[in-house]
C-alpha cells in the first residue's frame, strides 16, 4: 500500500541563541495581523530548537485577529488552527504582516504580505501541498482497487509508485530551484528540513556549495541570529562527517596488501602498553573484535586454534577489543570475561574501550568486525579477512 504519513508542512531545526537585551527600540516591534475564515482561534508559535520557545494563544472576533511583539533579530513563528493548518512566518525587526486564510481545513488557501521572505515560504508551502493532494489521490486510487478489482492490485500499485517518485522528484528539483533563486534569503534555511514522508527532499551532501553560500550570506547580514548559528552548526557538523569519510577513504587506500600496517599503541588487558611494531619479527594476526559481537566470539576457538598451532613457530595474535558501546553496562568487565571465557591466550589485548569512537574505526576505516589483517614478519599487510583453509595456509607460507 502507498502509504505517506504526512508530517506538518514545514519542520524547524533551530537552536536556541541566548539574547539578553532591556530595551527595544521602535523598529523592532513586529505586527502580525490575520482575516480569518474557518476559524475561532489562532495559536502562535515561535519556534526554536525543534521546539517551541513560547506559544500565544489569541481570539479571533469577526473574523480578525492581531499579534504585536518586540524582537530583536529575525525570528520564525507558526499560525496553528483547529483545523490542523499551519503557517509558518519570518519576522523581522519592525515588519507588519498581514494574514488573510480559509483555515477550515488543512490544506486551506491564504495569502500573506510583509516581506519577501513570506513569499518564499508560500511558495515552498504550495509545492507542498501539491504533493500531499497527489498522495491522497493515489491512496484513493489503491482503496478502491483494492475493493472492487484486487486482482489488479500489483500491477496499480506499481503504477501509483511511479507517480508517486515523479511527484518527489518533481518537488525535489523546484525546492533546488528556490534554494539556488534564493541564497541570499533567510527563509531559505526552510528548505533544508522539509521531509516529504520519511523522505528527504533536499539535502546538504546534494547541495552543499549552495547551503554554503546561503550560510555566508547569512553570516554576513544577521550573524548574531539564532537560526544563522545553528545553520552554522548544522554545515560544521557535516564537513566534519566528510573530513572524517575521507580520512578513512584515504586510510582504507593505506591498508590494501603489500603496504605496511599502521601502528597502534593503546592500554593492554593488564594495565601495560602495547604496540604492534613491537612484534615485528613474528607473523601476526591483527584481529578487531569485542565481546558483544556474536560472529567475532563465533570465530575465536579458530583463532585459538591456530595460536596453538604456530606459536612457537613466530606466530601470535594482536586482538583490539571494540567494547565500550553505550549499552554496555561494564564494557571492561565484559571484554576481560570474553577473554578468559573464549580462552585467548595470548598477552597482546588492548582497547579503548569507547566502541565505535575508538581510534582505531577511522586508523582501519572499520566498519564492521571481525575485522583481520595477516601481517608478515618485515610488518606488510599479506592478507585481509582471510578464514579457514586460506588462512592456515597463507600463515604457513609466511613462517
């Protein structure tokens, strides 16, 4: 079934700035004045941090209602009415906005004047709306197919979910299209958060020259806004995230056979320091595991195995322990229980124990354990995941 669970028109990731000021000078006042059909009352909302910072709710008599506050930068706000209709707003210092809205339903037509933000935001609000009409005629569509011709059921619902993806990419590109048109308006950082479903519509990593250009625009016209300092936040915190997957490209690249291994120097089991360049000489298995993880404690009476087979012959095994996960309620306890109870013999057991924030997950771009690298004696990579027949024998073949 097509189903699409329709969120509220617009959502609003935005961080709380603190602003502390006593007196407000007469350009910062804001009017909000609203012709209102279909309707008894208005809440207003000011929006912050996925949350709501204060909510006003307001009579309206004879079909008008008016809202006056003092701010001193930019600031969004939601009109919410009974009928589940919702109006998202930019308000600036001094600005007079006017409403007129049939908020009989909730995807009723309204008009808005005041500046020229809103009109963006009507246009985002129109692509909107254009989609969910789209969703409910194709859900329409299926109820009665699924009624009165249900052997056609398959073959209508592939039909409407071609639709329905020509309806997303349809509004994907137009809010592309409004972002580029529009960097240099604040309203444009309500593009970013808009979902249609579960769905993304227009995300930083497709678009992050114009995000950028939409962030230094607004750094450079409101920086001490709060909506300007999370946007910030939210682009730092991507380029971080990129930083970070091209360092593990790189360290992947690094980590190919015939290169040399990285070294690692961390806290053993036993208190004392271990690195892996210390071993050069012997044959060495470099195993990622933990104790949490089912297929790595299913691989370890192997590894045991072949400890005990090669050994004394320049072989052992350097095992770095991947506990420390959130729902580990003594993760080094665990990890020194996994130990003795699997029978790793061997002295060579270190860890972070920060799970998948230690070190070594971006060092050996892990993503996912058991995790081994056969090192040869000179300390070069001869073999990645290996298992088996095709490890015992690789091992042979370097002692």
């Amino acid at each position: 079934m097509l189903t699409v669970i329709k969120k509220c028109f617009f959502g609003f990731a935005l961080i709380a700035m603190v602003a502390a000021c006593d007196m407000f000078g007469p350009n910062e006042q804001v009017i909000i004045k609203g012709n209102i059909d279909g309707a008894d009352e208005v809440i207003v909302l000011k929006m912050d941090t996925n949350d709501i910072m204060s909510s006003d709710t307001l009579e309206i008599h004879n079909g008008f209602f008016r809202f006056k506050t003092k701010i001193e930068e930019p600031e969004f706000y939601v009109l919410e009415f009974a009928s589940g209709m919702r109006i998202p707003l930019v308000a600036y210092p001094g600005d007079l906005i006017t409403i007129d809205a049939n908020a009989s339903n909730p995807l009723g037509q309204y008009e808005l004047e005041g500046n020229s933000s809103l009109k963006l935001l009507m246009k985002m609000n129109t692509y909107m709306m254009a989609s969910f009409a789209l969703v409910d005629s194709l859900d329409e569509v299926m109820t009665r197919v699924r009624e009165e011709n249900p052997n056609e059921l398959m073959q209508v619902r592939q039909q409407l979910d071609m639709a329905y993806q020509r309806q997303v990419s349809k509004h994907r590109e137009n809010l592309r299209q409004l972002l580029e048109d529009n960097t240099d308006d604040l309203a444009a950082l309500f593009i970013l958060p808009q979902r249609l479903g579960q769905r993304e519509l227009v995300s930083i990593v497709d678009n992050y020259d114009l995000f950028k250009e939409l962030l230094s625009n607004m750094e450079d016209e409101y920086p001490r806004c709060r909506h300007t300092i999370f946007f910030n936040s939210q682009l730092k915190r991507y380029e971080r995230g990129m930083d970070l997957q091209k360092q593990r490209q790189s360290n992947a690249e690094r980590l190919k056979e015939g290169n040399p291994i990285k070294d690692i120097e961390m806290a053993g089991a036993d208190g004392n320091t271990y690195r892996l360049s210390d071993l050069k000489g012997k044959v060495v298995l470099l195993d990622f595991w933990a104790a949490w993880c089912g297929p790595c404690r299913r691989a370890n009476p192997g590894v045991v195995d072949l400890y005990n087979r090669f050994n004394d012959r320049g072989f052992t095994v350097f095992s770095v322990s991947i506990d420390g996960l959130p729902n580990q309620k003594n993760a080094r306890e665990e990890w020194l229980k996994a130990i003795d109870d699997d029978g790793l013999r061997w002295p060579y057991h270190v860890s972070e124990v920060n799970g998948w924030n230690s070190s070594v997950v971006t060092d050996f771009a892990i993503e996912g354990i058991p995790l081994t690298f056969l090192i040869d004696r000179e300390g070069i990579i001869r073999g990645r995941n290996l298992h088996g027949k095709a490890l015992e024998e690789a091992i042979e073949s370097l002692l």
